[in-house]
C-alpha cells in the first residue's frame, strides 16, 4: 500500500479488534497485553488469538483469575513507561476490581497534579444475547462513565474495533473499552487507511432520518438500524441512527445537532433504565434542546432486575418492536 492510499478488508468485529491491537503493538515495543487465558488459548472469545505466539510470553501475559491483582499490576506497569491492555474476562467479573479502577485508576492523575498519567485500556466484552450464565450478560457502563477520571467507549462495527483499539492504548488516560460480545462474529467493511474515519470520542450518524432521532451505541446499534429501516420500509417515519461510540466523554455537538433537527429522541441500550445512560442523555437533550423538542425524551433499555436467566433474555433484551413502539409513541405528541 503506498503513503496515503487506503485498501478495504472485509472482517468480523473479533478480528478487527485483534487487528487493532496488533497494529498498536507493531508500533510501540511498550503495550503489553495481561488477563486470564488471553495468551495461549487467545482468550475465550478469541480476541487475542495468535498475538503471544507472535509477540511472545513478555507482551502477552496469562495471569491469575483475580482481576483485582491484574488491574494493580498494570498500574505499575503504566507507571513504569508501559502501554498495558488488560482484558476482563466477562462484564460481570469486574467487580472485584472496582476498587483498583474507581479509587487509585480513574484518581491517580489527579491525585498527582497532573504529573502522572495512566496510558491503561481495559477491556471488557458486555451484553446479553449469547445465552450466558449469570455474571456473563451485563451492561455496568454507566458505573464507569459515571467516574471522573475515566474514558468510556464502545464499539459496535467492526471498522471502530480495529480503529478505537489503537485511538484507545494512543490516549495518556485510562480507557474503559466495551465490546459487545453479541457482534463479535458480525462481519463488515474496515478501511485501512493511514487516519481513523473518527475520533476517539466522536458520535456517528449511521442512518440519516428527519422525524426522530435514536440515540444508542454497542450492542444496540444493529438493532436501532433494522428498526429504522422497517420503518422506511413501510412506508412510516424516517428515523435517525446515532451511534454514541463514546460514553464519557459525550460529543455533545453531534446528538444536539440530530435532536434539534428531527424535535424528537429516543435512546436506546441493553443496560437497566434507571439511572442508566439514558438518563443522562434525557437530561443533556432537555436542557440543550429544549425549544425544539416536540415530544419527551423516551428510554428503550432492559428492565430494573437482575439480568435474567438465558430463557428470558429475548423479553428483557430490546429489540425492533419495542424500539418503533417508542418511536410511535413520540411521535403522538
């Protein structure tokens, strides 16, 4: 490929995750990758696959199943000089390093006056929909994005995996990074270029629409979509898709700009309502667009319970019905 020419591969999210984080470690000798079973077996989602046998043992490190003990290691390391890229096993299993992420992580640049910086990723795969056991179908992001000192994104395509990847282990400031584990196998366009198509932080219009705007991100991208398009195709509102991509921070021009445009917004996520992500969101639309909304701010999420056992998970998980149910109900103010 020559300078400034850009070639398309056709992948799933997995690979385009992989990719990225093999790109990053092809640039800098000093991103490590640590978790449990990420080396030999390549993880059990297989996201790392190959990587230690090409990187070796000293980069792509198997470590203990105690996720408190892994997330203090990479702290060390990150102050040392390292780039660590940590990897939570499951959603439910971060818990144990709460501690480590909400108190010494998300704090220590702070704490230090700005003379310390914390270049840490941790990863974690998030969501319902594979028919999991309890702790394994998730959604805790707003416990992150919630945290001062904490960036939180998401990705929902392959082509964001392979490009936030690397945007995420360049950035000086710990990264939360949810994948969703429900796409992973979903294949798409990634363009190899020398720039990412979007910043770290931006949102994305994946579906232009007039009437209402659906606000969402991960997991539920692919589900607002088919909703939007259901829409047009009989012939009913035209629905906008915004993919969030980023949680903390909000890039607040770009779901202002959709909502003051269309007057309406429903948002979206796998997550629990209440004091979840939609909350905020309803609460940015309603001071930022205020004089333009025609209708409520409306939230389409899972309901205030424990996830559910796997037998239930199509009830407590949104889907295309419930999603133009909202829609429709906005659209009868």
């Amino acid at each position: 490929m020559t300078v400034g020419e850009a070639t398309t591969q056709k992948m799933t999210l997995a690979k385009g995750l992989n990719a990225g984080m093999r790109a990053a470690m092809e640039a800098d000798p000093t991103v490590v990758l640590m978790g449990e079973d990420v080396g030999k077996l390549g993880g059990v989602f297989r996201i790392t696959e190959h990587l230690q046998k090409d990187f070796g043992e000293d980069r792509v490190i198997d470590t203990p199943l105690a996720e408190s003990g892994i997330l203090g290691t990479a702290v060390g390391l990150a102050l040392r000089g390292y780039r660590p890229v940590v990897e939570i096993q499951f959603d439910g299993f971060v818990y144990p390093a709460f501690d480590q992420i909400v108190s010494q992580i998300a704090k220590l640049h702070y704490r230090s006056l700005g003379h310390l910086r914390l270049p840490l990723v941790i990863r974690i795969p998030y969501g319902g929909g594979i028919g999991a056991v309890e702790h394994h179908s998730e959604s805790n992001e707003a416990y992150f994005a919630h945290t001062a000192g904490l960036r939180v994104v998401t990705c929902a395509t392959p082509e964001d995996g392979f490009w936030m990847m690397q945007q995420a282990i360049a950035s000086d400031d710990p990264v939360m990074f949810y994948e969703p584990k429900r796409r992973y196998h979903e294949r798409g366009e990634i363009e190899l270029g020398e720039r990412a198509p979007f910043g770290l932080h931006d949102a994305a219009v994946r579906h232009p629409g007039e009437d209402v705007t659906l606000l969402t991100y991960g997991p539920m991208v692919k589900t607002a979509l088919a909703a939007a398009q259901a829409a047009e195709n009989e012939g009913g509102p035209s629905v906008e898709v915004v993919d969030l991509r980023s949680l903390s921070p909000l890039d607040v021009e770009t779901i202002t700009a959709s909502v003051q445009r269309t007057g309406r917004a429903v948002v979206v996520h796998e997550a629990q309502t209440f004091l979840g992500m939609g909350a905020e969101l309803a609460a940015l639309v309603q001071q930022e667009c205020f004089y333009h909304l025609e209708a409520p701010v409306l939230r389409v999420g899972g309901y205030n319970i424990p996830y559910p056992p796997s037998r239930h998970e199509e009830v407590f998980l949104p889907d295309l019905d419930r999603i133009l149910d909202a829609v429709d109900r906005s659209l009868a103010y």
